[in-house]
C-alpha cells in the first residue's frame, strides 16, 4: 500500500483513539477487522505508528506549532492528526523518506497545502525547549501531562521519574503464562519451536516465555490446545506470589476476563474453589471461553452488581481474596499510550473511593486468619499506599505482611517497599504493579 495511503489509515486510527477515549488496542483491533483488505506489513506499520504518536503527543504537538509559528489557524483543527502522524515519523521515528506526494493527498486545509513542502522541511530541524523546571522538562521530553509527572517527581525523584516515564515509552515485550494444567514450559517451548516460534524463558516469572519477535500467537495451535495465555509478567507474579494451596477457597473479586483466574486454578492444580466475580458480563463471558480452553474445571463465575452483595453467602468464607482493582492503568502506559490523554487527577480521586470500597466489601469475605491481596497496575501513591493505609484504620482486624510464598522459591528483597510489593518497567521489565497483603485476626479453620 502507498504509504499515503498507510499516513491516512494511521491518522484516522489516531483519531478514533482520541476521540473515543477508549484503549487504543482494542480500537485498533476493532479497526483492523473493519479493515480486512489490510495486509500485515499496512497493519504493522499502522499500528506502530499510531501507538508511537500516542506515545509521544505532546512532542509532536510543540513541534508541529513551533513549524507553524504558533498559530494553527484552524489547520490543526481540519489536518491536526495527519501532521502529528508525519510529526512523529519525522523526529522520533526518523524517517527520511515522507515527502509532500505522501501527505499532500490527505491534506484538506489548502493553505497548509500550499505551505506542506516548508513545513515538512522545517519539521526535522525545530530546536526542541529544555525548560528549567524538571515537570515541565520531563513532561515535554517524554510526553506526559505536567500533573502526571508532578505526582511521580513526588514519589520517585527526578532521576527515578525521567527513568520511569523513558520506560512507559517502549513497547512492552510479548510475554506468555504457560498453564501448567497441560504442560510444562520446556515442553511449551519445544512445541512453539516446532511451529517457528523462537522464546525463551522470563526472568522473574518461572512459568514465563518471552517471544522476542511481534506476532499475532492466537493462530498458533498451542494457543489453540491451551498450553499458553498472553500476560504480562509481573501480572504472572501476584497469582504466584500468593502461593493458594490445592485446597484452598479463593475469590478473584475483580476477575474481568480471568488472566489471574486462570493462573490461581493451575497453581492450585484444578483443584479446591475459586469463584471468579466481576460487574461486567462481557468479561466473564470471556472467561468462561478461557476457562474451557485452558481446561480448568474449580473456577465458578458469578456476576454482581457490588462485590458487597457476596455476604450473603461467603461472610467468613474465604482463605484467600484477591483484589486486582479497577484503577487508572498507569502501569500499563506501554500498551495503552493513549491512557496519558484519558487519566485525569479527577480519575484518580473516584477511582479511589471505588477502591476503597471493594477493599472494605471484600473484606468480610474473608475467613479469620485469611488473607486480602489488593493489587492495581497503577503507579500513584493515591491509588495504591492511600487505599490500603485508609482501609488498616477502620479495620483493625488486618495487620500488612509480607507474600505467603516461600522465600527460597522467590527472592522478594528487591521488590519490597516497605511492607508493599511494587514492580516497575524500567527496574523490572514488567508493567507497574503494586501488591498489598494483610492477614484477617483468627485461625484458618
């Protein structure tokens, strides 16, 4: 496909993201299949190049204004996303080979087409700003609103927070779960080299591949059999870190579609209770799609409208309950980069009121001398410390420790923050995660 044609596809791509403020991998899969005609290198470079734009829009922006002395005159409003796009293959991309025949043809503003052949040219040599102040210079640099970067400055520093916000810029790598419930991961890897797929085991996940090369792993047949689940490997840590035993009951109280789930069923080997919730029906429907797959038989769903309304029939009732909460998803900013746009400080204050309130439901739910797990994939202290100190200081009956798993099949030392566990993409490899475990007074029964 011409590559005017690919600058249009991507430009309209990029505005579906940002008007629909919806994650930009779900809309850009729902655009592809829209889009059949779409051959795997159009739909490589599509994708790319509207994530990586997402990723660094504020730059884009201050470069295309500078080009255009600061006044857009309506042409950003009419061609805004197209030069973005052109933006971003221009200076962080480095193309050379975007010429005035690649974008003039999706250009509709006639007096930005009249001024495309200077534009385009003055694009690559703009003397980008290094502003004193570490937020704004940060902010800039990297392509995060100033509020965002203030709260991690405060958290972090500013060597930490240039570090961190550099790291939620890559793509993140493809990494997959084996379920144990049907192989081993030397056997899984042995079966995903016979179908020309090269991995290699995680770092810190022990049921973990990492497949170095980009690919669409849902038309392997080992997916097909099972053997294996895409997920994130620090989202592999906390189901793990959790150790459940065979015969334990489990609540997954914010299942979704189950990647957790499905891990808790393996390490209890199909075995004892987990009883998968969540509010959305869609969701669950996909779990059960996935249970079946993965042939796990212990899981029962059950949607509700509040995990609140469980005490009727689960007060007291389970050893482990897993919290993996809504949040803002700031941890996952590599797969999602348009989320930067989305995340507001208003997100951040209604999200962790909800938080608050599924930690104090879920609560009751647990049996004396069981345990709550509370992990987001967020990277604010709002979302994470806030939620859990505020729940300790109505409810005494917890006391924070550290994960039940045994240390000698995992060394948390260097993951620890205080009495939390928190996993980071530039320390880690792994998106953001942070983990909270307190034990419920009593003895398990």
């Amino acid at each position: 496909m011409k590559l005017s044609s690919l600058l249009g596809h991507t430009r309209e791509v990029l505005q579906l993201v940002r008007d629909s403020g919806k994650p930009a991998d779900t809309l850009i899969d729902s655009f592809f299949r829209s889009h059949k005609y779409l051959g795997s290198h159009d739909r490589r470079f599509i994708a790319e190049t509207a994530y990586g734009t997402l990723r660094h829009l504020r730059r884009c922006e201050m470069v295309a204004l500078r080009v255009l002395g600061g006044q857009a005159d309506g042409m950003l409003a009419e061609d805004g996303f197209l030069l973005l796009v052109v933006t971003y293959l221009l200076i962080v991309d480095r193309r050379t080979q975007v010429g005035v025949e690649d974008v003039g043809e999706g250009v509709k503003s006639g007096k930005l087409r009249q001024g495309l052949a200077s534009i385009l040219a003055a694009i690559p040599l703009v003397v980008e700003p290094e502003p004193n102040d570490p937020a704004v210079r940060i902010g800039l640099r990297y392509s995060f609103p100033d509020w965002m970067v203030h709260r991690f400055l405060n958290q972090y520093g500013e060597s930490e927070t240039e570090k961190l916000c550099e790291s939620l810029n890559e793509q993140a790598p493809l990494t997959l779960r084996v379920n144990t419930l049907k192989t081993t991961v030397d056997e899984c890897q042995r079966a995903l080299k016979k179908e020309g797929i090269e991995t290699q085991p995680t770092r810190l996940s022990p049921f973990g591949l990492l497949v170095p090369k980009r690919l669409n792993v849902f038309q392997l047949q080992t997916f097909r059999d099972g053997w294996f689940e895409v997920q994130d490997e620090g989202s592999q840590l906390l189901p793990f870190l959790l150790d459940p035993k065979p015969t334990a009951k489990v609540l997954d109280a914010c299942a979704g579609a189950g990647g957790k789930t499905l891990e808790l069923a393996a390490l209890m080997k199909n075995r004892g209770e987990i009883v998968a919730t969540d509010v959305h029906s869609t969701r669950l429907e996909e779990l059960r799609r996935r249970t079946r797959r993965a042939g796990v038989s212990n899981v029962r769903i059950r949607q509700v409208e509040d995990v609140a309304d469980l005490n009727d029939g689960f007060r007291d009732h389970f050893d482990v309950v897993l919290i993996d909460a809504p949040c803002s998803g700031l941890g996952t900013l590599r797969r999602n980069p348009g989320m930067k746009w989305v995340v507001t400080e208003e997100t951040i204050r209604e999200v962790s009121q909800k938080q608050l309130h599924i930690l104090e439901s879920s609560s009751s739910l647990v049996k004396p001398g069981g345990i709550v797990a509370y992990a987001t994939c967020t990277l604010v202290r709002e979302e994470n410390e806030a939620v859990v100190e505020n729940f300790l200081t109505t409810h005494p009956e917890f006391t924070l420790e550290r994960p039940p798993l045994d240390a000698s099949k995992f060394d948390l030392n260097a993951f620890n923050a205080g009495p939390y566990v928190k996993f980071y993409p530039h320390r880690d490899g792994t998106d953001g995660f942070f983990i909270a475990v307190a034990r419920k007074r009593g003895t398990l029964g």
